[in-house]
C-alpha cells in the first residue's frame, strides 16, 4: 500500500492529521533566530485569524502532499528504508510539497495568509527541508 492510499484511508487519516499539527506545532516551536522569530509570528498570526486553521489546512492539503511525495516514499520502501530515503531526498520532498502550497498561495481568499506566504517563501524550501525528518519520522510510525 503507498503512502496515499494509507494516508487517506478514512480510517487512518485522523490519527495522520492529529499527528501532522502536533508535528507542524513542534516544527514551529523549534524555529530560533530571526527567521525561526518570523516563522513563529507568522504562524501565531495565521492561528489568530483561525484557530481550528492549521487543522483545515492539513486536512486540505493532505491528500496533495501525499500524492506529492509518493514517488519519494515508494522509492524507499522498495530500499526498505521509507523515512531514511525521504530524509535523504529532502530537496525533492521540499519542491514537491511547495508546488502544492505554491499554487493555493495564489488562489488563498485571506490576504492576511497570502501576505504572510509571500514573506516567508524566501525561506520555504529551508524550512521543509528542515522539517523532513520529523515528517518522515510522524510517517513511519503511522503509515503500516
């Protein structure tokens, strides 16, 4: 079974979301220095707008991401080592998962989130790339 199949199972995918914001949570909580201070307001102030909005995000973009980085994770299951190849490609993981939230950057009702997207994008690929082991850890224990 691939990572989307599994990911988007109805009976899988709560556990994945709950996970995915406890993981995005961490990621941000992490952040140090100018940047990670940039990231973090940025966050605070996107969460400000809508509390329940980091979820509702998840679970839209979800079903993308996973389908993103399915070629990803199924070359490295077939290595035996998912999470490993993942970490290891995060450049690919990264471009991957930012074609999907570039696109519906463009397209986002709320100037607030557009405007906040546009000012942290310069550092977007860094900051999944950075995040890829923890994602790939969250998936390798939820995806059987």
């Amino acid at each position: 079974m691939g990572l989307s199949e599994f990911v988007l199972d109805p009976k899988n995918m709560p556990g994945v979301v709950a996970a995915s914001c406890q993981m995005i949570d961490e990621e941000v909580s992490s952040k140090s220095g100018l940047s990670g201070f940039a990231v973090k307001a940025g966050y605070k102030a996107v969460k400000g707008v809508k509390p329940n909005f980091v979820r509702h995000v998840v679970i839209q973009l979800l079903p993308e991401f996973v389908k993103a980085l399915d070629p990803i994770w199924n070359e490295g299951v077939a290595a035996g080592k998912p999470g490993a190849h993942l970490v290891a490609n995060k450049g690919r993981a990264a471009d991957a998962m930012l074609e999907v939230t570039d696109g519906k950057a463009q397209h986002a009702k709320s100037a607030l989130v557009r405007g906040t997207y546009d000012k942290l994008r310069g550092s977007a690929k860094r900051n999944v790339e950075d995040a890829i082991p923890r994602l790939a850890s969250m998936l390798e224990k939820h995806v059987k």
